[in-house]
C-alpha cells in the first residue's frame, strides 16, 4: 500500500479496489475489462500532493490487465478528460474523485445530449456503484446505466 495519509484510501477503499480488480479483469460480460484507465493525478499542477484515492483504486486492475493509467490531468481538467474519454474506442474506465463525477466530468462527456437516469449529484457515501456510458460509434448518441455488483458486505443496488 501507497502512503497512508488522510488523502489515501481507508481499509475498506483497499479492498473495494481489489474487488473493483477482479470485477473489471474481463471474466464479467457485464464488466468488460478495460483497454485504457484515467484516475485523477495525485498531484496537483503546482507540485502539491492531492487526494490519492483515485490512482489507489485502479492501480490494482491497471497492474492486473498490465495498463499503466493515465494521470496528466486532475481536478479542474474535466473538460479535457472527457475530451480524450470522447475520441477513444472500446472499454474506458475513468476513475474521479466522486463529487466531481456527476457535477463536473458526465456533463463535460455527455455535452448538451440529455440522458435519462445520469445522476446531476453523487452521494458521498456511494462507493459502491459504476456509471456505465455505451455508444455504438462516436457520432452515435450515448446510453446510460446505474450498475450494482454489490461486493462488499453493506452495499446496495438502489440508483442514487
């Protein structure tokens, strides 16, 4: 484990992120493993380190599907992320620090397209959901779904 500070993961983020490794390692049809992961970078652009946690979570799938994530952009950077989410094919995992998901990063991706069921704020004791965005090809609009593996004792498939 990384270094233990209050912008680390808690035990039980340690193991959601092993549970999240297993889950998105390609053995699930309805988790398919990822070709390219985004966590937001640990560091702020002035050199500061910033909160761990999204890096901490992917880092064990990223060393499983032997991906290195990409960590140039961090909070604030929304816009550029979803720009580059946009462009890519196939299976993207972005991992964000939770309150800027559903604030800041969906609507960048999502633009002035409306999508039934994307939350507009993330509850902050939701860390046991994945939002799922499909499209066929990248003129063709995107689908949303709320997604629930339920992987640890106490989590829920109730929609935030």
């Amino acid at each position: 484990m990384a270094n233990r500070t209050n912008k680390s993961l808690v035990v039980r983020g340690w193991h959601r992120a092993g549970s999240w490794a297993v889950l998105f390692s390609g053995s699930y049809r309805d988790f398919p493993a990822p070709g390219v992961i985004y966590a937001a970078s640990p560091v702020s652009g002035a050199g500061e380190e910033i909160s761990q946690r999204p890096l901490q979570t992917v880092r064990p799938l990223a060393e499983r599907l032997h991906l290195t994530p990409i960590t140039h952009w961090g909070h604030g950077d929304e816009n550029r992320v979803a720009a580059d989410v946009a462009k890519r094919t196939g299976v993207v995992l972005v991992c964000w620090e939770h309150k800027l998901i559903a604030r800041a990063l969906l609507p960048a991706l999502l633009g002035t397209q409306e999508v039934p069921g994307v939350p507009s704020k993330w509850r902050g004791d939701r860390f046991d959901v994945v939002l799922r965005l499909d499209r066929a090809a990248a003129t063709e609009p995107w689908s949303f779904q709320q997604q629930f593996p339920r992987l640890l004792s106490g989590d829920t498939d109730v929609p935030m």
